[in-house]
C-alpha cells in the first residue's frame, strides 16, 4: 500500500471513457457532409458571437457552407420583459430561484427552415429548442461568470433575456443558473457533444457517448472536483501560503471544495488535455447511484451537502450573519430545503474566536435597532454585547442551524460543511466594510431578524450547538466520532481518528459520503472492488452510494483526522 504523502492537488484528473478531442477541427470532422442542422446550446454568460464565429470557421475550412441563426433574436420580448427582468420593487439582494423554462422564451415552437446543403448553425441559449439533427452543448463553469462580475468584465447583455444591461451577480444567481441547469440537465441524456470552452480557440470536447459513459463511471468511484479559490473584501492567506494557490484579488477568502452547483470533475488523457464536466450531471444522470436511493427519494437530484473552506488566516472577520427557515427559504425564495451549516475549525491563530448564538441577555429589539442604526447612519455595532464568542479551537465543530447568528472571526481556516443552498446569507452586520467603490456594502438585515432564530441562546447554544465528540465505533488504532447532529438537520458530521497503522473500515450502506483530510499527512482510500484514491491534508473526496464498502489508510508517521460527512437516515 502507497504510504508517501504527497501535497494538495489543485487539478484532480480522471480517465475519459474515450477520445477527447481538442479544437474545433477535431469536432467538426465527426458531422456529416449532407445538409445538418446543428444546434449549439449553452449558458447564457458565454461569448456567443465569437464561439459561433470560430465554429463556424472550422466548418468553412473544410468547404462546408455555412449559415446561423442566433437563437436570441427569437426569444418572445414580452416574455423576456416578464421572465427576466426584475420588477421595480424587487429585492436589492435577492430574487426567487426562477421556475420558468428555456422554452417560455418563445412565443411558441422554434422552427427553422432546414437548409439544402451545408449547416445550419442555431446557436444560443435554447438551440437545442429548433429540433436538430445534432445537439451540441458548449460549456463555460460559473466560477467565470462570477468572476467577471465581481471584476466588472462581464459582457453587457450576458444575462439572460437582458440585452444592453450589464452583467450583475443577482441575475446571474437566481435566474440564469436555475433556468439553464435544469434546460441542460434535460438535454444530458441526449447532447451528440459535450464542448469545454475554456480557450474557445482551441475547445476540448467529447462526443455524447463518450461523455455519458465517463459520467456513468465517475458515478460508481469515489471522485474529487476541481477546487479553486475566491477572494472577498475578508479573506486571508492561509490557501496560499499553505497550498499554493494564487490569489486573483489578494486573499483566498472561500475556498470551493465541494459546491455541487457550481463544481466541475476535471476528464482527460493528460495535464494539457482535459475536459470540465459539471458535477451536478452525476446526480441528474445516475442520482441512485450516486446519491443512494433514499437521498434521491428526499432531494431528487440536488447534491444537497457542500464543502467549502471560509479562510481569515491573516483576514478579517466575516459578516455577522444567519440563513433562512425552512418555511422561509421555501416561500420566500424557493428553494425546497433551507442552509444549515457547520463550522470545524482546521486552523487557527491564537485569539481568533467564532460568533455563534445570542447571549442569555439579549434584548433583540434593541439589538435590531442597533443593527438598523448602523445601517443607516454607519454607527458601530458593538456585536459581544448581543452574540456569543466561542474560542475557535482547532478540531472543534460549531452547529449552526437555519436562523442562528454567527460568524468566523479573523485568523480562521474554517472547514464549512453546509447544506447545499448557498446563495441567502442575510447579513446584520458587516464591520462597516466598504466595497471597493467606496460604498457601505449592502446589509439584507431585515431579511436576518424575519429569520432569527431568538431561541438559540446563552447555556442552551453552548450545550447544543458546540458538541463534545463522542465514540461510535472503534478498532485497533482507529475511532470514528460523532462530532456533531441535530434533529432539526438532515446530516450530521462525524471524524476518523487514525492514530496506528491499521486502516479504519466504512460502508456507504446506501447513501454517499463525503470526506475531508483535517489533520495528518492523507490517507488511500480503497474500495470494495480495490479502486484507490489518494487523499491529501485538505482535500475533499465524495464516496458514491453506489460504492458500499470502502477501507482508510493512513499516510505518513503522523495520526489523520478524517471528517466525514454523510445524510442520515430519516
């Protein structure tokens, strides 16, 4: 058994199930010469001009006549007007997650008149709409989209249905995301070409059989999505002085280990050669495998537990802050299931502490109309006086349920293991931090107090929410805790502790595990069916249901601490 640590991975890479290809070229030498028409679908923040245009190109080059539709200038404007755009008196900080599909765009079906010779290239968010001979799909992740939002680069009119906008992050979340996964989870089962276009120059793609066979054995071992970090007005350092991660604005504020929405499973033969594939399409196109039977029962086919990193090591505090109510999430923003988190503290700095609860004394009508104060007039809120402060103590795990106050304070790596929904943090305060344009940045405070949770507080918070752990099982040179579970919270976090030689045993029983590296060199992790997957400090790997038995050897001389992170059983 490999027993060499080795450092964190930033570009994880699994076998594809066949040929990658790489260019326009390669793609466009597997259509047909007769007439074609070719649909080219996608998200909606993607250079769609240029991307036709290269495409197009490619065809040309090989004396295929060419002619294309943009797909955009069919949409219906009155649906555009009543679908995409906000009204008025929208919320500044949030929207609904949008329930309309691709299709309510037209005013009816997309037709086409099929060409004589050549190809028809429709391209566009809702190609895929005009009944094609060949489906394509070329992709662009989110992390991109985000980013050229938060940089002011994103194009004007990248959002959905708003031509001569520029690109905002409220429409990016919560109408083009929903809107298009669920357009291009519908159309996994049939794309004829899977297009990563990274470097649109120069695309990597694979053909739709070769793109569903790999999903479907990704599906069946454990597997690791790309990480990448970004950066906020708080963030720290510790990502890049520990795993060599290049900030973008500085700081490495909040690391994406395991985002299922925005997550991608990196494919291909070498380093310069790979495919990015959304990890979402592993629950869509294999959600019992992948998932386990009662979990796709309970969810459907939303991954519905995330892993992510909050770093403050040489940063500032986070927000003051609290999620949505179940009830809450539901009506108000739709989503089918509500934000609890978890905080385990995997380093810190001496004197760095965690805000969780409210104190025994504390009066939140004043505290409201303080946090309003602040808001309005730039008075500082004194927050010990309202919320508790918790040493942040490294192995140590914070519960925090929908509603409940808190926040990581400076000189944290905290490991943020939460519930999915990820996108309705409603801030009370944030330190008066400006953005970098010199403004207050925005507080959804009275999104926060219809959601606070005024229970959770003094001794109550301490003996429910910052749990000792406790043995569930044990062998030789092994243990698995339970580090923390709550009735109200549909998983629960465990850790293996490997202070031997021997390697502590696991099954899935069903239901898929998630796995974090919080201390030690790494460990193997071997399946039933003797697959291996290293996993070093400060990775994360998710085991499939599908996988059952599965054993942990650790890594180096040190002991490893394992978190473990599963749904349990209702």
């Amino acid at each position: 058994m490999h027993s060499e640590p080795r450092p964190y991975e930033r570009n994880p890479r699994y076998p594809a199930a066949g040929p990658v290809a790489t260019g326009w070229d390669e793609a466009v030498a597997t259509l047909p010469t007769g007439p074609v028409v070719l649909a080219l679908d996608g998200p909606p923040a993607l250079d769609w001009e240029r991307t036709a245009r290269e495409l197009a190109a490619a065809l040309r080059a090989r004396a295929v006549d060419v002619s294309a539709l943009d797909v955009r200038e069919h949409w219906s404007p009155a649906a555009v007007e009543r679908l995409c755009v906000p009204d008025a008196g929208a919320d500044a900080f949030f929207l609904p997650l949008a329930e309309f599909t691709m299709a309510d765009l037209f005013e009816g079906p997309l037709t086409v008149e099929r060409p004589t010779g050549g190809v028809l290239l429709v391209y566009g968010p809702g190609a895929a709409l005009c009944a094609p001979d060949l489906l394509w799909w070329a992709d662009l992740p989110k992390r991109y989209a985000e980013s050229a939002v938060a940089s002011g680069t994103l194009p004007v009119g990248a959002n959905l249905g708003r031509p001569g906008v520029p690109g905002e992050l409220r429409s990016l979340f919560y109408t083009d995301w929903p809107v298009s996964d669920r357009h291009r989870d519908a159309l996994a089962p049939v794309m004829d070409r899977w297009i990563d276009v990274q470097d649109s120059r120069t695309p990597v793609s694979l053909d739709g059989e070769t793109f569903r066979a790999t999903l479907a054995g990704l599906a069946r071992q454990p597997v690791r999505t790309r990480p990448y970090f970004n950066s906020t007005p708080w963030g720290g350092r510790w990502a890049s002085d520990n795993l060599g991660f290049e900030p973008v604005d500085g700081n490495t504020a909040l690391g994406y280990e395991l985002i299922a929405p925005e997550a991608g499973v990196l494919v291909g033969p070498d380093a310069g050669t790979v495919v990015e594939l959304p990890f979402q399409l592993l629950c869509v196109l294999h959600p019992e495998q992948f998932l386990g039977t009662e979990v796709h029962r309970s969810h459907g086919t939303s991954f519905p537990i995330r892993f992510d990193y909050l770093d403050t090591v040489g940063g500032g505090d986070l927000s003051l802050h609290c999620h949505p109510q179940e009830r809450y999430m539901r009506d108000t923003f739709g989503w089918p299931y509500t934000q609890h988190e978890t905080y385990y503290v995997t380093a810190s700095e001496p004197g760095s502490r965690v805000l969780l609860g409210l104190r025994q004394s504390t009066d939140v009508d004043i505290l409201r109309k303080e946090v309003e104060a602040s808001a309005t007039h730039g008075t500082p809120l004194r927050v010990e006086d309202h919320i508790q402060a918790f040493p942040a103590e490294p192995g140590q795990l914070y519960m925090i349920p929908a509603g409940t106050p808190h926040a990581s304070g400076a000189g944290n790596l905290v490991l943020e293991i939460s519930a999915t929904p990820y996108l309705y943090s409603l801030r009370l305060y944030d330190w008066l931090r400006r953005t970098g344009s010199g403004v207050p940045r925005p507080l959804s405070h009275r999104h926060a107090f219809a959601n606070l949770d005024a229970g959770r507080r003094g001794r109550e918070v301490v003996e429910d929410l910052v749990q000792q752990p406790r043995v569930r099982r044990e062998g030789t040179g092994w243990r698995e805790e339970v580090l923390g579970a709550l009735p109200e919270m549909f998983y629960a976090v465990h850790r293996f502790v490997l202070d031997g030689t021997e390697a502590a045993h696991d099954d899935t029983e069903g239901r898929f595990h998630i796995l974090n590296v919080a201390a030690g060199d790494g460990v193997v992790v071997e399946t039933a069916d003797g697959r291996r997957h290293d996993l070093a400090f400060a990775e994360t790997l998710t085991v499939p249901a599908s996988v059952g038995g599965y054993r942990l050897h650790p890594v180096g001389p040190h002991p490893v601490q394992v978190i473990k992170s599963l749904v349990t059983p209702s």
